[in-house]
C-alpha cells in the first residue's frame, strides 16, 4: 500500500531555449514554469488566465498551458521591404499584466495563434509584417531625414501598434545599417521564384506559399481569430476613444453594431467541407471559402492596428479614421458573407 503523504515534485520543463530562441511553449500536465517564466492557462472556450507564480500547475480537462518568458529580446527589422539596408533594432518584452483587463492582449495572441510553440523568429516576422503594413499605409510614417520629432511620434505609434496587436511593449528601437547583413540580390532572386510558381521537379528551391496552403487548417485558424478576437475588438473600440461630437458617436456605435452582427454570424459559419447537410462542397469552393476567411483576418490585423492610432487620436482626426473603421469593417463583412456562401454567384454585389 502506497501512502500519499508525499508528493513529488513537479517535473522540470527543458526550457534552454525560452527567452533566447523560443518565446512560449506548452508544459505537460502537472509542470512547473520554469525560473524566470509565467504561465498562462487556455480554456477550451479560448479563455485566459495568467498565473504570475506556480510551482505546480493543474490544468483542468481540455485546458492547455503555456510558459512563456517575458524578454526582453532583441531584434533587426527591416521596415522597407525595398531598402534591406535600413534597419530598426529594436528591444521588446511582453508587458506586464494589466489589472484592468479582463484578459491581457498577449494571452489573447497565444490563445488565438499559436498553436504550441511560439518561435522567437515567427514572432519577430509578424511583428516586421504589422511594421511595414502600417508604414505603406501610412499609418506611421518614417521619412528620410527624421526629425526628432517625427522619430518620437514613430516610437510613440510603433509602441502602440505592438501592443494591440501582439501585447509587447517597445524597450529601445534605434536605426541601424543592415547593408552587411542582408543580400538584396539573393531577397530579389526569392521573390522572382515565389512569383514565377511551382519550380521544376529537379530543381531544388523553396516551394511558393500558394502550394502549402491547407484549405482545412487556414479555415480553423481564420475562425478561431475572429471568433475569439472580435468580441475583444470591440471591446477596445469602445474605450479608446470617446467622441465628444453626437455624429461621431453615432458612427462609433453603428461600426458597433455592425461588428457584433459580424461575431454572430462567425459563431453561425457553416462547415467549411458542405455545401448543405450531407452535401459535400467541392474542393474549389473549399478554397474559396478558406481565402475568404483568411482575407477576413487581414482586416482584423488593420483593425488592431487602427485602434492603436484611436488610443493616440485627438478629436479632430476622429472622423479620418472612422472613415477607415468603416472600410475595415465592409471588408469584414464582404469575406465572412463570401465565407458564408457556397459559390460565387451568391456573394454579396
């Protein structure tokens, strides 16, 4: 007979590479976070909770847990996709919990995008893509020649722009010259063989994004982020900012409305493989429907990028950028009706 008085102590977690090359990653039932680290828990409804200190952690059935060291961690982005040799080194560590949020925005990324383990390069390449986006856009601006004002009005915005979109806070970020680092012919060589398609079978190169693309999985990973990042979404769009003007207040909550018919109707999606109840849709519209999903969630990445220029607007640019919300939110709408649909011919005009 085995006596429980004793328990033994929770299994360590090789985690070498946490906070160097690995950003998060799942524990096993019953471990401890390692030193250093915290633990967020995954419900099986998306929901988080971050656990500050644990020496043990037990997850409930269907739960899923994440360690994750907070950085910080250093990075070169390259904001211009033309110029290689312009470069932003720039320090950043995931921010601290906020005692007035329900559920911290870094909890929300996991819990929406990372399927397991969390690549301190993937991590870096979405943060260089928002980057850029918002720079073509011209929703930060970077001009040759900065002034110091317009260098702390970027740091001010790329602050912004990190945290909603991905919950980390910006440490340092200083230009740097990439020029010995980066080989502008081989970039150009790559994306000339992406373009051109499928390569020859005995050529040796790295196959296009087009051919690994799984209609099944991009569709579930599209309808994970919007079904749990809308309802935060609007969320944020409320309390960012706060128009003094009835007019303005009005397009806040009709941008509202009309988000919220957008959640209900992702929570409603139709199975991506039928076209109705036993009827099995064919694979080209199974493609369409995935692209439709995964353009839906393009505009919700510029929708968390909006808000983070609405946390920083004054009442004067308001109306600019309820004017982009509604664009944003039109996009929204068209890909989740085309998700919707079965063919083509019943989209939205």
């Amino acid at each position: 007979m085995r006596l429980g008085f004793f328990k033994r102590a929770a299994p360590a977690v090789d985690a070498c590479e946490l906070g160097r090359t690995v950003v998060a990653l799942t524990l096993p039932a019953g471990s401890a976070p390692p030193s250093g680290c915290q633990a967020v828990v995954v419900g099986v409804d998306g929901r988080t909770r971050r656990l500050q200190a644990a020496r043990r952690i037990e997850a409930r059935e269907g739960e899923t847990v994440f360690a994750f060291h907070p950085g910080p961690y250093t990075a070169d982005l390259q904001p211009f996709e033309t110029a290689p040799e312009i470069g932003l080194r720039t320090s950043f560590a995931i921010d601290a919990p906020d005692p007035q949020a329900s559920q911290q925005r870094f909890d929300l990324y996991l819990s929406s995008e990372v399927p397991g383990r969390l690549e301190l390069a993937a991590l870096v390449a979405g943060i260089e893509a928002a980057l850029r986006h918002e720079l073509a856009g011209g929703g930060l601006e970077l001009p040759p020649c900065t002034t110091l004002d317009e260098w702390n009005a970027f740091r001010q915005g790329l602050n912004q722009l990190l945290y909603m979109r991905f919950g980390v806070t910006v440490d340092d970020c200083v230009p740097v010259d990439l020029g010995n680092t980066r080989d502008y012919a081989r970039e150009l060589g790559q994306r000339a063989l992406a373009a051109a398609g499928p390569a020859p079978a005995k050529v040796e190169a790295r196959p296009p994004a087009a051919e690994r693309f799984d209609p099944a999985l991009e569709d579930a990973r599209a309808l994970r982020r919007l079904f749990l990042e809308l309802p935060c979404l609007m969320c944020g769009l409320r309390l960012a900012a706060m128009p003094a003007a009835q007019e303005q207040f009005h397009r806040q909550q009709a941008l509202l409305q009309r988000l919220d018919l957008v959640s209900v109707g992702v929570n409603a999606m139709p199975a991506l493989a039928l076209a109705a109840p036993g009827q099995a849709l064919p694979a080209g519209e199974q493609l369409r429907r995935a692209r439709h999903s995964r353009r839906a969630c393009v505009s919700l990445d510029e929708a968390w990028a909006l808000l983070a220029r609405l946390r920083q607007a004054g009442e004067a640019a308001l109306p600019q950028l309820y004017g982009e919300a509604e664009r944003i939110v039109s996009n929204l709408e068209a890909d989740c009706a085309g998700r919707r649909t079965v063919s083509d011919d019943e989209e939205m005009p």
